[in-house]
C-alpha cells in the first residue's frame, strides 16, 4: 500500500484544480510534518497558498521546493 507521500505533486495539482483548500491544507502540513525535507511537500503548501490567492507565500514555498529539487517541472510550472 502506497503512503500519504505517493505521488503526492500529482495529488496537490488535482486539488489545486478541485479547488479543495481545506483537504489541500491537511494534505501539506501532513507532508511537512512527516517529511520536512521533501520538495513535495513545500510544492503542497505553495500550491495550497496559490489556491488561496496568497501569492507571495505561494513564491516562497515554491522557491523553496524547486531548491530542494530543481529539477521538479510540475514547480516551475506552478512558479509560473
């Protein structure tokens, strides 16, 4: 059985675009709490701020994603 982390970028972009913020909420501070040194878990609270209109917290958190993994396109993506 897959963990809460299993494609967890995928799970954050489908709810960004389900516009399920309070489920995007939990699902962040889960990855971060279980995993603070996971870029997917900073791309789910940057998602999260992005879906909230909060865009300078939405940058910092994707920022700190894409530091963590620059390779990750789903990050610059979001980062626009």
């Amino acid at each position: 059985r897959a963990g809460p982390a299993c494609c967890a970028d995928v799970r954050a972009a489908c709810l960004v675009e389900l516009r399920r913020s309070a489920e995007l909420f939990a699902f962040a501070h889960a990855l971060v709490d279980a995993s603070p040194h996971s870029w997917t878990a900073w791309y789910a609270v940057g998602c999260y701020y992005y879906l909230i209109g909060k865009s300078e917290f939405a940058r910092r958190y994707l920022s700190k994603a894409c530091g963590l993994e620059a390779g990750a396109g789903c990050v610059w993506l979001a980062d626009g």
